[in-house]
C-alpha cells in the first residue's frame, strides 16, 4: 500500500477511525491513514440499518458493521464474498463487473473501506435498474 489511505473531510465532517469518532475542524483538510487494515468509516456515508432494503445496500452494510466495529472480519467475508457474488449474477455489465472484482480483492486483502467504498459505487446503477423495474 503506498502511503496508505487519504481522506478528505470537509468542515465539521465526521469519520469513524477504529471505533473513535472524529470531527474535522472548521476547513477542509486531508488526512493521510498510515497504519494498514484501519477501520474507518465516513459517516455521511453510513447506511443505517432501515435504508438496507436493496441487495447492494445489504452487502454494503455487512461491510460497514466491520468498519464500525459490530462484526469482524472472519464474520462478515464469507456474508461478503457471497453477496458479491450473488450481485455478480445481476449486475453483468463491464463497469459493474469490475466494481465487482473491487470489491472482491478487497474483501480478500482485509481492505473493507476500499470494499465499501468499490460496492458503493454500485448504487446508483442499481437504483437506475430498480427504477426501470418499477416503471414497468
């Protein structure tokens, strides 16, 4: 991992580092993670346990509750793999796919903020799909 993870947090934004809450100030900054397998979650990103009512919103939460603390990773990869696989089942276009494979690498290397972050990166073409559904 070269340099580890960056985040960038814009004023008063909060981010969960190993369990601890953190505020940023009042201006934007950057903050460089070095310690590798940090379990960091930005909150305006976490999905609360009423809005997992989609399958990519499930596989996202079971990541989130081991960056959060409520699940560890010899729990949650086995939940993980499976749901990404399952999604794979689905979501079978190229950009989804290699979403996919993300988030699976990532899963495998313990990374689970990179994982989170790769299968986020699905939810707005499943709500675009979702959407066609509903209109039908």
């Amino acid at each position: 991992m070269s340099g580890g993870l960056v985040l960038k947090l814009g004023p008063k934004e909060r981010v969960l580092v190993n369990g601890a809450v953190i505020e940023n100030g009042d201006r934007r900054t950057r903050l460089s993670i070095k310690t590798p397998n940090a379990n960091i979650l930005r909150l305006r990103d976490a999905i609360h346990p009423e809005e997992v009512n989609t399958p990519v919103r499930r596989v996202c939460y079971v990541a989130q509750l081991v960056l959060s603390g409520d699940s560890t990773p010899t729990e949650a990869r086995p939940q993980l793999l499976r749901g990404i696989e399952q999604l794979s089942q689905a979501l079978t276009d190229p950009d989804s796919r290699a979403q996919l494979a993300a988030a699976t690498d990532a899963v495998l290397q313990d990374q689970y903020y990179q994982a989170l972050k790769a299968l986020r990166g699905l939810l707005p073409r499943e709500e675009r799909l979702l959407a066609g559904l509903r209109d039908q």
